[in-house]
C-alpha cells in the first residue's frame, strides 16, 4: 500500500467533530519511529501515528502543536544524539542565573 494510501486511510479515520485538527506526515531518516514518539510525547503530543512497514510518523493535533512537532523532529531526527536534557531550556537548569551573569 502507497504512502499516500496509507495518509488518505488515516485522514478518514479522523473524526470531523474535534476542531481545527490537522495531521502531517514526518518521514524521519535517523530516528525510529519509536524514538520519535517518545521525543513527542515528553512534549505532550500524544496523537502520534507509526505507518506499518515505514519509518514514518503521522501527528494529528492543532497547528501550533504541528509546528513544534516539526520543530523538534527537525532537530532531534539527525546523525547526532539528542536527549531531552539536550533540549531543555537553560532556565530550567540549576545555578543558570548565577553562570549567566558571570563574565
């Protein structure tokens, strides 16, 4: 079964009643699908999708959880290890106040 097939298939399982749902399909080269659920659920996006047979993750939320699905699987979904301590922000770590504003 087509790729497209497999996206129409998944389009028409979506219910039409649950608000300005969208879905994108993330093709991921590094990652496994697996892994990439797991990067989006720690970010809460837990409407995630494997396609069988394909490295490929289908996302259906609204279109700001979209974009920061896209954004993280853009960065997490290469040749480097990534962790989410990686991605944590800065603020959250301790002592961050007093290094950065040290000079």
């Amino acid at each position: 079964m087509s790729l497209h097939r497999r996206v129409e298939r998944f389009e028409s399982g979506i219910k039409a009643d649950t608000g300005p749902q969208r879905f994108r399909v993330f093709a991921l080269k590094y990652l496994t699908a697996d892994e990439g659920k797991q990067f989006l659920a720690e970010v809460n996006i837990i409407n995630v999708t494997q396609l069988a047979d394909a490295n490929t993750l289908v996302v259906s939320d609204d279109p700001e959880k979209l974009v920061k699905a896209a954004n993280l699987l853009n960065l997490v979904d290469s040749k480097r290890n990534m962790s989410s301590k990686n991605l944590c922000p800065p603020m959250n770590r301790p002592n961050y106040q007093k290094r950065r504003h040290r000079r």
